[in-house]
C-alpha cells in the first residue's frame, strides 16, 4: 500500500475486527477516522437485485465525481458499472469476506482525469461472517505508477 491513508483505514479496519468476525458498520465511528473520511464510500448491495448503492460517498470523492451520488445506484452514476473490474472486486469482497487492494489507472470513467488510483475495499457484516457493506478507500494522483 502506497498512500499512508490507505494503510490507515486498513490499519484502522483491521484493529475493529473481533478474531475471526469482521467488523460491523456500527464498529466504524467517523469520529475516529477524520483524515480517511473525505476519500471513504460505503456501499450495500441488495440482496434481490445484486445492485449496488452508495450509502456515503466522501467529500474528496464528491469533488473528483462532480455530484454528490449517495443514495443512487452505482450503475445510473456509471455507465459502464456492470462489466468493470470495479463490479468485479466489490463482487469478490462481498463472497470472499476479504479485503481487496489495487493501484491502477481508475476502472471507471470519472470527469477529471487522473493516473492512478490506489482503492482498497473493505468488509463489513453486521453478524461478523456474511458481508452486507463495503467500504472502499480511494486515493486519486496525477502521479505514475513508476514515479
């Protein structure tokens, strides 16, 4: 992990974690966490449709986006949301109950246009085994990956 706000919110994660249960919603306090919280989103996926919405999205992500999308559906928000890798690691979060890291160019169109994006998903469940929530850390750069 490249950005010291990633390791953060991980380190912070991981210290929630009750042994083998993963953390709850209700574990992550806002309060604990100010520097992570403008580049935090928290999204459910529903259990009937297997769509996903956004149940936060952090002040720095609203800026990079240009609205603020809470409450909508990831796919309304992104057009190509379906058959992203972004689909696709939220997908394996939510089966897997692990954590999920990657730095890449982004894998959905956004309308700055950035280098990188260093993203980690993390598991939440409320009875600490069946992931009800992600919550995704994103970090965005103008800078490459070799630099």
């Amino acid at each position: 992990m490249r950005s010291p706000l990633v390791r953060e919110a991980y380190a912070y994660w991981a210290g929630k974690k009750r042994g083998d249960l993963l953390p709850a919603r209700a574990d992550v306090d806002p309060v604990d966490i100010p520097r992570i919280l403008p580049h935090i989103s928290l999204v459910e996926r529903e259990a009937e449709t297997g769509r996903y919405r956004y149940r936060l999205f952090g002040s720095a992500l609203v800026d990079i986006l240009g609205k603020e999308p809470t409450g909508k559906y990831l796919d309304e928000i992104y057009p190509d949301f379906e058959l992203s890798e972004s689909r696709r690691y939220r997908d394996q979060v939510f089966e897997m109950g692990k954590p999920s890291h990657r730095i890449g160019r982004p894998s959905l169109r956004f309308p700055k246009d950035f280098v990188t994006v260093e993203r980690l998903y993390l598991p939440l469940a409320e009875n600490g085994r069946r992931v009800d929530m992600v919550m995704g850390v994103l970090v965005f750069s103008m800078e490459s990956l070799e630099g």
